[in-house]
C-alpha cells in the first residue's frame, strides 16, 4: 500500500514539473470600435541584441495570456524592441477583410494593471478622415489606456 501512495505522490508531483505556470494579463483588443470577442491568437515579437523571437500568446475578452517564461523574457533587460501581431479574418455581408497589424509595444504597457489597445484601419473612411497611419505600409494606428500612461494620436480637424 505504501508503494502505491508513494507512485500517486510522485506521479502528481510530476505533473506539476512539466506543467507550464501561465501569466494572465488584462487585456481589451478594440479594432474599429468593436472589442475581439473571440479567442485569438496573438504574437509577440522580441528582438535583442542577438536575436529575434516570435512568442505566441493566446487572447480572449478581458485576458491575455502567455508563459510565464515568455513573459519574462518579454520584460527582460535584454529585450530591445517588442511587437504585438495581431491577424485576423472578418466575414460580413458576404466579405471577407483580412486584417494583419503589427503594434510596437513598450516593456511599460505590459507591467501595467490593465491595457486597453484600440486599433484603427485606415481603409475605413472613417477613420481614414480622422488619423495618420503608422508609416506607408501600415494602413493603420493605434492608441493605448492603461492606469500609467495614455497613448492618444492626434486627430485631423
């Protein structure tokens, strides 16, 4: 009997080792006023002074989450520049738009309590009236709320 206890204890003990500990952030995606309301993936990409990495996240309303490993290696000193990618595929009335934005995000945004990413495409004309995009190939912009720091564009009059 003792032997039994003994490989049930082990047994569970190891399958909290392999176990993956996850970093839940809050987190709302907003793409032209509308909140994803669909599970989505999300990439981060980091790059440091040797190299690039791609880390997937996984985001559903109000949470994004990924390891924790990768989350530290996200806020890591060695961690230079950070990109969120978010790509997705809307149908409506009978089309279908494929997005694909590339955000660059800071070490700041991710240590705070919240985030709030409101993402505009620029294909739209409304939104084509009010902002600038990013550059020449990015046809869209993106503000950021969050209890520590705002990050508005400015707006056309």
């Amino acid at each position: 009997m003792k032997k039994i206890i003994i490989i049930c204890f082990l047994l569970l003990s190891s399958k909290n080792l392999v176990a993956q500990e996850i970093k839940n952030l809050s987190f709302i995606l907003v793409v032209d006023d509308e909140i994803i309301s669909t599970q989505s993936k999300l990439t981060f990409i980091i790059t440091t002074d040797t190299s690039t990495e791609n880390l997937s996240a996984l985001y559903y309303p109000g949470t994004l989450s990924l390891s924790k490993s990768d989350y530290e290696k996200i806020v890591s000193p060695a961690t230079k520049t950070i990109y969120l990618k978010y790509n997705s595929t809307v149908y409506l009335d009978g089309k279908s738009t494929y997005y694909d934005f590339e955000i660059e995000y800071q070490k700041a945004w991710l240590q705070d309590l919240y985030n709030i990413l409101r993402i505009y495409d620029l294909n739209s004309k409304k939104y084509k009236k009010k902002f600038e995009p990013l550059s020449s190939t990015k046809n869209y912009t993106f503000e950021l709320s969050s209890p520590n720091s705002t990050f508005l564009r400015v707006r056309k009059k």
